[in-house]
C-alpha cells in the first residue's frame, strides 16, 4: 500500500468498548518508521527514552492494550509506540486547553487544521495577533497552540519566549523556518490516521488526577494488568518558564504518593536526573529508578551534550541493559 492511498479519518473520540477491538491496519507504515511524529515541538520531549519505554513494554507481559498518558505535551511516546504497534491503543490528556485542542482537532478534524494552517500568514505581526488572542472555540485554539508552537523560540507556548529570528527578525532564522507546510501536514495527517485506525482513541482536557481517576470508569472493561500510564511531568526546575501550568514540590510529592498508593496500574514515570526526584522515589517498594545517560548534537552545534534522565517504573521484569543503570532497589 502506498502513501498515495488516502487514509480513512474519523471525526469523533471512539467509544471506550473500541479498545477491545483490534486497530486495523495503517495505510501508510513508512511514516510512522520517522524519528519525529509529533507535529509539536515539545520543551522536554524524551524522545530519546521511547526505545527504552518500547523495551520495557515489551519485556514484560501481558503486553498493554491501553495506555494513558496524562502529561502528553508533544505526546511522542504515545505516538511511537501505537504508530510501532507496541500498544494497540493511547489516550492523551493534558491540562493545557491549547495541548488538548490541538491533539483533538489533529486526530479528529484533521483536514480543517491542515487547511487552516496553510491559509495562515507566517508574521510576526501575527504571532503577535494570536499571542494576545483567546481563543474560545477548540478548532482556533487549536490553531493557535499550533502556530505559536511552531514559530516561538522553543516551541514555548506561553508567556516569555519570543518569535524564532526575534522581533527584527534579522537573524539566519526566520519565524517560519519551523513552519514547513508539506512536513507538518503529513505528521498530522499520521496522527488523524492513528486515530482513524482505532489506535488513538480519544484526547482529554484535565488534570493529571482527573485522567488517571476516569481510566477505571471509562475502560472498566480491561483487567488492571492490561493498561499503562506513561507520566513525564513538567520539569522540577525552570518548569514556569516553559508550561502556563507548572509544578511545585508538593505536586511532585502528590504524584509520587498516588502512583505509589492509588495506582492499581503498570506505570512508567520520566524526568530529567534531579536529586529531588531520586530521593522522592528511593526506597519506595515495588518500583524501581533507571538512570538513562545519552549522548546527543544539539541542532546548530558541533559539541556532543550527555542527557541524563531518571525512568521510574513499578513493572515487574526489568532486563538487562546497556542502555540504563539501574538505581535502586
Ligand atoms: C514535560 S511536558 C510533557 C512533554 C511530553 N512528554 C513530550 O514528549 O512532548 C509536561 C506537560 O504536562 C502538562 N501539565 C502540567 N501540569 C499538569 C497537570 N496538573 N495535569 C496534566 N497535565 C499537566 C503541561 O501542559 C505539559 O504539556
């Protein structure tokens, strides 16, 4: 089957007894094989740890049939490893009503977005239009959160950062040199696939606790054992800067306290390396903390940067590893 072929769309969420049903098959493969998906470039996106989460998953049975991923921001892993068929379905949640919108509108009304984004002017003039906007309907903001996205420095959606090539915009970089029309059309017309497919089921607009809570009542129909939620809050330092919604130590604290107790699931948490989060996380049982080192070129740079992260898991089986350490139990 080639990419020519059209791929069906889907224009509402599915209903929960979808997830008992088996995805059927992706029009166009090659695409989900890509390194990057996500239309979204995302302030922390672990895409360097989705081999590990793939690997992790896969190790341990039964194999997952749902997984929920209540911080979904850029939400790569969720769409690497439905796109790779390591779990057969995904819900995706975020707080930010711009993250909700946008994935929704991608899975489900995706010929709208694609039409929506072409028509708009790549300006300054109107970065500065939507940046003051407050869009009340889910298709503008949407838009909104794909095009502020795209075209601020570090794909930072709220409040500080400034347009890529800045104000004067006499910088190599101009504000739509992340704007690559044909490139991002056919990653959301991936994403409208896995939701045609019957792999992405349904995006919700809600807190972490709220996501977490509406598992059991929407999918009551799985065992435990056949759900993971894959968590990768927003960072302990510098988060205020990058989220409108952040975290303090106390909701780092409530986290690890409700995955360690209220949790009935498998869970994957991620953060990047930080005392805080290793001491929140030592010695709790059940559950262990991988330290993942990669090494990686930051874009524009010659200079190779180590990434340290932690991957914080109550699976049972854990193989062994040249790609993690891991540090306790
Ligand atoms: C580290 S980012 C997630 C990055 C993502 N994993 C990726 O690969 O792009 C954290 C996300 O959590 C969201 N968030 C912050 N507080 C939240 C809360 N209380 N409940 C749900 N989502 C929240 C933010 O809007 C942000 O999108």
């Amino acid at each position: 089957m080639g990419s020519q072929q059209q791929a069906a769309t889907r224009r509402t969420p599915w209903p929960p007894e979808a997830v008992l049903d088996k995805p059927s098959p992706l029009v166009d493969e090659a695409l989900f094989r890509h390194s990057v998906i996500s239309p979204l470039r995302y302030p922390g996106a672990k895409r360097q740890l989705v081999p590990v989460i793939e690997s992790l998953i896969r190790a341990n049975v039964p194999p997952p049939r749902l997984m929920v991923e209540p911080f979904c921001g850029g939400a790569t892993t969720t769409l690497r490893l439905l796109g790779a068929g390591v779990v057969e379905h995904g819900v995706l949640a975020d707080i930010d009503p711009l993250v909700a919108a946008f994935w929704k509108t991608a899975a489900f009304d995706a010929h709208w977005l694609i039409d929506a984004m072409r028509a708009e002017p790549v300006t300054v003039a109107r970065w500065d239009w939507w940046r003051a906007s407050t869009p009340r309907g889910r298709r503008e903001r949407a838009l909104k959160c794909l095009f502020l996205n795209r075209t601020t420095f570090s794909g930072i959606l709220h409040g500080r950062a400034g347009p890529i090539g800045g104000r004067a915009q006499t910088s190599a970089y101009k504000i739509d040199c992340r704007f690559g029309l044909e490139g991002l059309a056919r990653r959301i017309k991936g994403v409208a696939e896995l939701a045609a497919s019957g792999r992405l089921l349904d995006v919700w607009e809600t807190d972490w606790r709220t996501a977490v809570a509406r598992i059991p009542t929407q999918f009551g129909m799985l065992e435990p054992s056949e759900v993971v939620v894959y968590l990768d809050p927003p960072y302990v330092d510098k988060a205020q800067w990058l989220y409108e919604w952040s975290f303090d130590n106390s909701e780092h604290t409530d986290l690890a306290n409700s995955l360690c107790s209220d949790v009935p699931y498998r869970w994957l948490l991620s953060y990047d390396d930080n005392q805080t989060i290793r001491d929140l996380y030592r010695a709790r049982p059940g559950q262990a903390t991988l330290h993942v080192s990669h090494r990686y070129t930051a874009a524009g740079s010659e200079k190779r940067t180590v990434k340290d992260e932690l991957l914080v898991t109550n699976f049972d089986s854990l193989p062994e590893s040249d790609r993690y350490r891991i540090l306790h139990p």
